[in-house]
C-alpha cells in the first residue's frame, strides 16, 4: 500500500446547539458508526470521508461548553484528546453566539492539537446583521476558519480542504491564550517544574497542564500523581502557588481564568464582528413570550405532550395490524422448515423456536411506535422545545428528586395509559442530570406500558364491570402517585451519592428541523433496539421457555396422554366406517398432515374476503390436495358444473371434527399440566403460602412469572391456565375464571392489578436499562424491587382490605387517598444540598 | 444582592460568582463574569427556574443556583 492511504484521525469538538451533529453528518454522510465511549454511556459517533486517497476518521465528541473535569462529557473529550492523538480538532462555533463559543475554543487550543474552525450557523449570523471578519478571525486564532451551514451542507468542501491542510502543515502559528501578567508569573513557574518531569513533559502539553493545575482540576490532579516521578512536590507546588494568587489579588484562580478567557473572547469578538442593526426581539423572543407564558405555556406543555402520545402510541398502534402480516410473514417460512407437530405433544425444535419467533415479534410489532415516537422526539430537540419543556415542569419534579427533562421519558413509557418503556429509558439520555437520570429510568418502568393493558381490561371486566371508567383512572393515576414516591425514596437513598448537575441550561434559538437529520436519528434509534432485540432477547426467550415447559410431566403421564390419543384415533376411524375409501389416506403421517391441511384452511378461511377471495382461496387448496378438498367440504362441492354429494366424505368430516375437539382438549391439559409441573409451576405453588396474604393463588403466580418474558404473555398464559378453547374472545376468559375462582372478590383483583402495576420491566426494557445506566447491577435492581414493591402493596391491599372489611371500591379509594398522603410527605422532605 | 432576588424585567450587573465547586465552574464556563449585564426575562409558569438573557444568549436556572450569583442593579 503507498503512503497516501494513511488514516487521519479527526475530532470534532463543539458547544451544546452549535450544530456540531450537523457538520459532522454533513461530512461524513451515511457512513457512521454510534457506540458508546468506553464504561460510560455516553455515545460514541464515528463516521469516515476520503479525500484524495487520504481516508479521514472523524470521531464526534460529546457537546461541552467547557474542558473542565465536573462532568462525564467533558472528561471524555478531554480524555479522548488527551490520549488518542486526534492529527486535527474540528471546532463548531456558532458564529449567532461566537464569544461563549470561543471560550472552548481557547481551552482545545491549550491541548495542542491544531485546530479548524468551523464556523456555523453562518445563516443565522447574517439574519442577525452579524457580519464576521473571517480572515481576522483566523488570524487571531492562528488557523483556518472556515464559514459553513451544516443543515444546508454549506462549506462542506472548503472543510475537508482545510482539515487536510492542517493534517499536513499543522499549525504555523499556534493560539496562546494570554491570562495576564498576575496569572502568567505562576503558571510560566508552574510549567517549569512540571517539565522537569521527565515523564510528564512527554505525554501531555505542559501548559495547559499548568492551567489546569492552577484551576485545581481533579482529574489534572490526578494525572500528576499517577504519572509524575515525583507528583507530591509537584502538588505541594500547585497548592503553594494557587494560595500565594489567591492571597495577593482576593479571588480563586480559577475564576480569574475563566474571566480572562471570556476577555480574550470579548476582544475577539470587538475585533472581528460589526453589527448592522440594533437587536431587536427576536423571532424565538416572540415564541417564547407565547410559549413560556404563564398560563399559555403549560397548555401549550400538556397539548404537545398529548399529541405526541396521539400520534406515536395511538396513531402508531393503529399502524401495526398493516405491519404485523410483515412480521407474521417472516414466522410461516420458519415454521415449514422445523419439525411438524404431533398429535399431542409438538416436538421442542418445533415449540421452543415458535415461542422465541413469537416472542421476538410480539416486541419488533411495535416498529412503527418507535419510528414516530423517535422522529417526534428528534423534532423536539431539533426545535429547542425540549429545553423549555423542562423549563416549565423542573419545579415540580423536582420535588421528587426528578427533573424537568424527566417527562418526556415518562410521557412515553406511559405516563397515563399506553406506552412502552424501552424508548421511554432510551428518551432518558438526553439528561445531563445523572442522578435525576437513574430515578427517572428507575420509574419508567413503572408507567402503563401497552402491553399491561389488556390485563387490566380482562381485571377489571371480572369485578369493576360497573365502575370501569373509575378502576381505568385509578390504575392510570396511581402508578405515577407511585412513581414519584418511588424516585424520591431512590433519590434519597441508594442514588443518593450520584453525581448531579446543576440545572442551568441554555434556551437555545428556535430552530426548524431538517427532515434528514430527523430521520438519521431516529433511524438510528430504532435500529439501535432492532439490534438489541435480535441479539439477547432470544437468548432469554429461550431460559423462560425452559422454565415454563421443563422438566415435563412424568412417564406415567405421557403413557397415559399416548393411549388417550391412540383412543381417541381409533374412535375416528371406527367413526367413519371401516370400509370408507378416505381410510387410507390418514395412515401414518397422513392424519397429522390433515390436521394441518385443515388448520390452515381455516385460517385462510378467516383472511380471505369477499366472494372472489374465498373461491380464488378454495381453488388452492383444491389444488393442493382435492381429497383433502373433499372432506373439508363435507363432501358438497361442485365439479365441472355438477354438484356432487360424496357421502363417505362427510362421514370422515363429522369424524374428524369429533377428533379435532377431543385433540385440542388433550393438548390443553397436557400443556397445562406441563406449565403446572414446569420449574416455574414448581415455584408458583412453592411461594403460594405467602402470596395468599397478596391473594394470588398459584394459579396467578404462574401467570404473572411467564409475562416476565413479555407482558403481552399475561392474557394468553392466563387463557392457557383457565383453559379458555382458543381463538374465543377474552369475555369468554372473565366467566371461565369466575367460575374457577369462586373464592375470588374484587379484593383479589385489586391487588392482582395493582402488582401488575408494578410489574418489573419486560426483558427488552432491562437491556435498555442495562445500556443507558452501563451496569448489571442496576439491572438487577430494576428487576427486583418493582417485586417487592408489587408484593407489599398487594399485601396492603389484599391482607388490609380484608382485614378492615373493605369492598373493591372502598380499598381502592383507601388506597388512592393513603399513596396520595404518602406522595405529599415524600414532596416536603428537604433535599439534601444539591451542590457543597 | 443575589440573582434570585431580580425579578423579571429587571436589568443588572454581575459582581461575583460565590457559588463554588461544579455550580460555580458552571456558571463561570456560561459567561456569569464580573462586569457582564444580565437581563431576567421571566420566571417559569411555577416561579421557579428563572429565565435570564445575557450576551445575546438565553439561560434558565433555579432560584437555589442563582443564589450563588451576585448582583448590582444598574
């Protein structure tokens, strides 16, 4: 290979809004790659570009306003710049606001790594009747500046240029912040012991080591230390120095940096804009006066956030019957290929992959959600909305150790009824709060996700038939009661230590999103839980699987199921007559190969329409078997115009239908009885003499351990359980369930709701968990304590409302009023000092 | 007097920043720099964040970090 190939490695460097995501799309196109840095969970976009041969890595660093070490973002670029050498930094200032942007400007210069400007938004600028000297500009800053538009794809090739040259020549004339006379005595002293340091001086620039020693940087601190031959003389050093400055000039070190860095700003700024007009409000200041207004504001919050849940959760509910045929598509190829059922029993390489494909795509059904959920969401930040949002609603949740971005994660998880927690967790990065994040992702979970929802209308069909709309506000209201109680005893407790931010944040000018980098994001996001789901949730389906169905019931059992299906075959064929000329057709295989004819004549049966479907529908399956035909239509059917009436052919059907019935019951109690003495079954009646004090008997046990796996599972294990005949409606569940639960009263229901609530998150939502917080542990811990909470609210419930003799409706509302009180109390408790 | 004490419509100066640690170099890494004129917008629809222009640019932050700003009305 020639030389020309070399890789150059390209950091792309930015303040928060100066449209750093922007340049660093319009650079490298499509071809990027988002990880996460290292043990964080902040992420890690890569993409590449070639110019000339010369193939050009960039790497975009977290949005910081600052190089300091206080937060995770800014210690990352820090690191990242440090330590992995980048040839070149790009640095996006937004030229609408270039005096804080050059602020970092400064401190990347100190790094030593030349940079290029690219100077964004330029638009923007010339609206606002800033014209900005671009040739003083670069003088001053010793380096190409380049004007660019990142969501018009303006400058993208003057860039490249300027990224290429820089890569070459480097920097002729490096930028030197001055910090004055008073600052630079100590810092040149500072420099000089430190490059007595043999091993210091070789791996990091000595004088922005210098500065951040003197601003009492931890993380500078501790590179000294760990680095350093001699680190303690050196920190000695440091403190000597940093008291003598403090002493002679009244003021902390590091506040006369900032301030001489905001001054040479300034000076740049005087120097190289003039002004046209006089600034007038704005066209942000004219919406803002609208949104943030006192009243308008919050109907504006609860409008946006209500159409948000319309067109996402609703409207993309509504999508899925179109897209899930898609899905339901991809199981039948599969389904072909693996062995084919039994009688009674289906193979396990036959019912194991089943469970996990049907698993996999009961979750993947809720693409269409994601899209329009992350396309909204994308808009939202594109906007600045998100910014206010929080504005708006911080004192409230705050009060729970929350913080104002933590309603968007909510809203979406399910804040009143209907959502899904895994883009509600995902929502949640976009918190600088680390703290107020881990509540928040926490109590997402918590919300009412969609798939809770049939459960609670089949729970509250069986006993608040009368009062359905109170039991839906009920459960919708009291989970966020719950949630907020939740996130201050976390907050208080084990989040205590975490580290949290100061809430100042910037309101940024409004902006209109591009459709492009709409897409690209949610795109990214969507496909980014596509994966997740392919990768581990089948992994998992498969130990829940082995839970439900093993060890299986004993070989007494099975002989037993095997002579009552050898029974039940035999009495078909003495049903249709010894002599019957269809006879031969069932031996062997061939009665399994009827059942599956016939089930799949009738669930073609139930898609086709209209008369022309329906023909078109039977020409096939007269195609593909014309005896089969024959017995499927009783015998009736017309041929070349002539009705014909087989006679054996009816016989076969009325006998095959008495079999069908008796096959599917067979298979019903054998799964039942399989579930019942499954290793979960085992442990459902094992906990049972304590679940009863929460009212669940082991039946329910059973059912609530296999929505584990997915909530969408409850109804249906519930409907195996209650042995409801499949295909009939969920009505139909309630009365099998009342009758087998005589015992029952809407005591029991409550409490069975009411853990339901607080089940733990589904499997896909833990491997969020598991990403956005980077550990196992809180994983786990996501997992177990919405148990025990579910279980000790149960139990109030059950065990209290029994004890005290209240009626469903009575506990509810006692309940309602108790986590209410409590939610209040929890909201006056003192935070701690946020900051010391 | 501090930043939280301003009320909207009002226009100061900062003196100092006396809020240390994070809060501190926060708030001087946003440009809360002696001499710097600060106008208060206005307070959210519940009083607290404030909203406060400087610079040409917009900030919210709460009455309790505020507090660790001082100010001179101009």
């Amino acid at each position: 290979m020639s030389e020309k190939s070399a890789k150059i490695l390209v950091a792309v460097a930015g303040q928060p809004n100066s449209g750093k995501s922007t340049i660093f799309n319009m650079l490298t196109g499509a071809r990027q790659h988002v990880a996460n840095y290292p043990g964080v969970t902040v992420e890690k976009k890569t993409g590449s570009y070639s110019l000339n041969e010369e193939k050009v890595e960039l790497v975009d660093l977290p949005g910081t306003y600052s190089l300091t070490s206080y937060t995770q973002e800014e210690r990352i670029a820090r690191d990242f710049l440090l330590n992995e050498g980048p040839s070149v930094v790009i640095d996006v200032l937004d030229a609408s606001n270039l005096e804080r942007n050059l602020y970092l400007t400064f401190q990347l210069s100190e790094m030593g790594i030349p940079p290029v400007i690219s100077l964004n938004m330029m638009d923007v600028a010339e609206g606002r009747g800033i014209n900005i000297d671009i040739e003083k500009l670069g003088r001053h800053l010793g380096a190409s500046v380049v004007p660019t538009v990142g969501n018009k794809g303006k400058g993208k090739d003057g860039l490249k240029e300027a990224v290429r040259a820089t890569s070459q020549g480097g920097q002729s004339n490096p930028f030197r912040l001055d910090y004055g006379e008073e600052l630079e005595i100590h810092l040149s002293f500072l420099e000089k012991k430190l490059s007595e340091d043999t091993t210091l001086s070789t791996l990091y620039p000595l004088r922005w080591l210098a500065v951040k020693l003197m601003e009492n940087d931890a993380e500078a601190q501790r590179l000294v230390r760990e680095k350093a031959t001699n680190a303690n003389k050196i920190l000695n050093f440091v403190v000597e120095k940093r008291k003598d400055y403090t002493t002679a000039y009244k003021k902390a070190p590091e506040k006369a940096i900032a301030q001489m860095r905001h001054q040479a700003a300034q000076g740049i700024v005087e120097a190289c804009i003039t002004r046209e007009k006089e600034i007038k409000p704005s066209l942000t200041d004219r919406i803002d006066q609208v949104v943030l207004n006192r009243f308008l504001g919050p109907c504006i919050l609860v409008a946006t956030i209500y159409a948000i849940y319309e067109l996402a959760i609703v409207q993309g509910y509504n999508i899925t019957p179109y897209t899930w045929p898609l899905l339901a598509w991809t199981r039948d190829p599969i389904a072909s290929i693996l062995p084919s059922e039994g009688f009674i029993v289906d193979p396990f390489f036959r019912s194991m992959p089943l469970w996990v494909i049907d698993g996999a795509i009961a979750v993947l059904n809720y693409i269409p959600i994601f899209l329009i959920l992350f396309s909204l969401i994308a808009i939202l930040e594109d906007t600045g909305y998100m910014a206010r949002m929080a504005f708006i609603l911080d004192r409230v949740f705050r009060y729970f150790g929350l913080h104002g971005q933590s309603v968007l994660p909510m809203v979406i998880g399910g804040l009143y009824v209907g959502g899904c927690a895994i883009p509600g967790v995902i929502a949640t990065r976009a918190m600088k709060d680390e703290k107020a994040r881990m509540a928040t992702i926490m109590v997402v979970p918590l919300m009412n996700c969609l798939a809770k929802i049939p459960f609670y209308i089949l729970m509250i069909g069986l006993f608040f038939g009368a009062y359905k709309g109170i039991a839906m506000f009920f459960i919708a209201t009291i989970t966020i009661i719950i949630a907020l109680a939740v996130a201050k005893i976390l907050s208080l407790t084990i989040l205590r230590r975490k580290e949290s931010a100061p809430f100042i944040l910037e309101m940024p000018a409004y902006h209109l999103p591009t459709v492009q980098g709409v897409l690209r994001r949610c795109l990214e996001r969507t496909w980014l839980f596509v994966k997740k789901i392919i990768t581990i949730v089948i992994v998992v389906a498969v130990i829940v699987y082995v839970l439900i169905y093993f060890p299986g019931i004993s070989n007494d059992r099975e002989s037993w199921n095997q002579n009552q299906a050898d029974q039940t075959q035999q009495s078909f064929f003495e049903k249709m007559g010894k002599d019957n000329p269809y006879a031969s057709l069932f031996a062997g295989d061939g009665l399994l190969s009827f059942a599956s004819y016939w089930d799949a004549y009738s669930k073609a049966k139930m898609g086709a329409k209209g008369k022309e479907g329906k023909e078109a529908m039977d020409q096939r399956f007269r195609e593909k078997n014309l005896a089969f035909f024959t017995i499927i239509k009783k015998g009736n059917y017309e041929l070349e115009g002539k009705l014909i009436n087989d006679e054996d052919a009816k016989k076969v059907y009325t006998a095959y239908k008495k079999l069908d019935k008796t096959r599917n019951r067979l298979r019903r109690e054998h799964r039942e009885e399989t579930i019942v003495s499954g290793y979960m079954g085992r442990a459902g009646r094992f906990i049972e003499p304590f679940t009863r004090w929460a009212g669940f008997n082991w039946r329910v046990n059973i059912a609530l351990m296999s929505s584990f796996a997915a909530k969408e599972n409850s109804v249906a294990t519930l409907g195996g359980i209650y042995q409801s005949p499949p295909g009939e409606k969920e009505g139909v569940l309630e009365e099998r369930m009342r009758e087998e639960e005589k015992g029952w009263t809407a005591l029991h229901v409550l409490a069975i709701m009411l853990f339901m609530a607080m089940y733990p998150p589904c499997i896909p939502t833990l491997l969020m968990v598991r990403l956005e917080t980077g550990s196992t542990k809180w994983m786990l811990f996501a997992t177990f304590y919405p148990i025990v909470l579910g279980l000790i609210i149960s139990i109030l419930v059950f065990t209290g409302g029994s004890l005290l003799g209240l009626s469903g409706l009575q506990a509810m509302i006692g309940f309602y009023v108790l986590a209410l009180i409590f939610l209040v109390a929890m909201g006056l408790i003192k935070r701690e000092p946020e900051f010391s | 007097m501090t930043l939280d004490e301003m009320k909207p419509g009002h226009v100061g100066e900062i003196v100092d920043v006396t809020a240390e640690g994070i809060l501190g170099q926060r708030l001087l890494d946003m440009g809360f720099i002696p001499g710097t004129r600060i106008r208060v917008i206005r307070n959210a629809p519940l009083i607290d964040p404030i909203e406060i222009a400087m610079k040409g640019y917009h900030i919210s932050l709460r009455h309790s970090e505020a507090k660790g700003v001082e100010v001179k009305t101009v």
